[in-house]
C-alpha cells in the first residue's frame, strides 16, 4: 500500500535536543504516553553548538520534527558568563537550524517571555519588537533570530515562567523553602503565566503531525499556562495546595522587585497572548492555577523532589 509522506512521517521519531531538561523530559513522557516516537538527546550526547554533533544526531535518527529544547537558562549567571550563553542560546540555535533546513527536516525552537521588556501594559503577541532587558534575553531573541534567518521551515514557540516535575524550578523552590522557613518573600511585582511543561509539551506534540507533513503553518507563537499572576501569587497558590495536603504552611509575603535586587532585571509584564496559537494548532493552555495545583499534588505524592 501506497504510504502518504504523514504515513511516512508517523514512522520516523521526532528528534529532541535538550533532552535531559525539565521540558525535554516530560516530552519523552507525553510521547511515550501517546504512543508517538521519540528519541531524546541530551547536550552530552549531542550539542547543538557543534555542527557535527548535530549531523551525526540527524543522520542517525531520520526524524519527521526536531524540537529544540536546550538552552542556557541561569538568567542571573549569564550577565557574568555572556560566552556560555551565547554559545547555548545564539549559536546553537543557528547550528541547528542551518543543518535542519539542509535535511528538509521542521523544528520547533523554544524562546523566551524574556525578548520583551515588559512595560508594555497589556499581553504581548508575536509581532510586538523584542526588547530584551539582560544577557539570556539578548541572546534567546538571537537565537530566534538565527532560526529565521537559516530558513521557512520552524516553528518559534515563546513560552514563559516554566514549572514542573523534573529538573529546577520555581515551584520545586517554593516547596523546598516551606518546608525550611516559617515566612517566605516572594516578588509581587512581575506577572506572567505560569507554564508547566506537561502542558508546553502537549502543545509541541500538538504541532508535529502538521509539520512533519509540511503543513505551512510556519512563524512564532507564543503558548503558556491560561491566566496570570505575580510570582507572590504563584507561590501563594504552591504553598496552599501543600497546607491541604497536610504540610508546612509559612507566611507568603508580597515584595516589590526593588527589594529582591538581582544580577539581572526582569520584565515586570511577561503575560503572553496565546490566542493566535489555539486559533492554528486548537490548543489552549491549561489555567495555570489548576496546573500549579496538580503539579504541586503530583510532587507531593512522590516525596517532594523529583530529579
């Protein structure tokens, strides 16, 4: 039987770089779970900065879809270490690119809230101009930059404040901190959609039957949790959900960025308008106060922390 180039496409794995971080993780999980192949990769096994590395991982495996899920993302470590950052969120993006658009092959990179400035008063949408404040920014908005520049075929996903089981996160912060503190200070100042990377990596997953067949819905997007809320209230909503359960349940009081200075500013609006990717793709993020709780839930029922 005559097989389509989606029959053909449904065989082939898609391919993810950055696969032992917290979102690359929980997208082996959800593909697991859905019975779609994938294979992960992991920067020790393949770096996107070495051209090589990338052909190898490529050749390899034939993927319908890569996904680029690695980054450098200490956001207050890169002001300090520009080289690193550069290498993991410019360059590395552009490697990858470059050799995808070489195969024919789609890709899915992941950016950043963190393009913008923030001071725009109402959610940013794709075509807002970036304005990066700090070095993550500045070289995240670069690697969207090179993305484009190497070719049509990607898809730009812009998420923000991510959260979940794996790996280091606001959320698993908030947890360890109530265990060991009777009153936690939390940033009331900047708000955002908390994003959990179960739900970053169903919509992922959500766009790669149409980009493996080449269905010509390239461009960013932006995708993150439903609603908003400042940090305070996320960590608010954290510790609620662990004093249900039975835990610690410290005083969450409100600060102003200026009291909490760190190496590197943060836009004070990072809420996102996720309207034209659930308008393409039909898929809506979840509200993140549900996805905070269940997260939350899940993590307590397996201890606390989950690697």
């Amino acid at each position: 039987m005559h097989q389509t180039s989606q029959d053909m496409a449904a065989n082939r794995p898609i391919l993810v770089f950055g696969g032992g971080g917290q979102l690359g993780r929980d997208l082996a999980r959800c593909a697991s779970e859905r019975g779609m192949p994938l294979a992960a990769r992991s920067r020790a096994e393949a770096d996107i900065a070495d051209p090589d590395s990338v052909r190898r991982a490529l050749h390899d495996l034939g993927p319908s879809l890569v996904v680029n899920a690695a980054a450098y993302t200490a956001v207050d470590a890169a002001e300090d270490n520009a080289g690193d950052a550069e290498r993991g969120n410019a360059i590395g993006p552009g490697v990858l690119a470059r050799e995808c658009e070489t195969l024919g092959v789609p890709l899915v990179h992941i950016s950043t809230d963190y393009v913008f400035d923030g001071t725009k008063p109402a959610p940013y949408d794709e075509d807002d101009p970036v304005a990066p404040l700090g070095v993550y920014g500045r070289t995240k908005a670069a690697g969207e930059a090179a993305v484009r520049e190497a070719g049509e075929r990607h898809v730009i996903l812009r998420t923000a404040w991510v959260y979940g089981e794996f790996g280091r996160n606001f959320l698993k912060t908030i947890l360890r901190l109530a265990a060991e503190r009777d009153e936690l200070r939390i940033v009331a100042d900047q708000r955002g959609c908390p994003t959990s990377t179960r739900d970053l990596a169903e919509a992922i997953l959500r766009t790669a039957p149409r980009l493996a067949a080449g269905d010509p819905v390239w461009g960013t997007y932006h995708f993150a949790g439903d609603g908003e809320t400042s940090w305070h209230g996320f960590a608010e909503r954290v510790v609620a959900r662990l004093a249900q359960a039975g835990g610690r349940r410290p005083a969450v009081i409100p600060i102003a960025t200026a009291d909490y200075p760190t190496r590197a500013r943060r836009p004070a609006n990072s809420v996102l308008d996720c309207s034209r990717f659930e308008r393409v793709f039909g898929f809506k993020g979840r509200p993140w106060a549900d996805e905070v709780d269940a997260v939350t839930d899940r993590l307590i029922a397996a201890g606390g922390e989950t690697n």
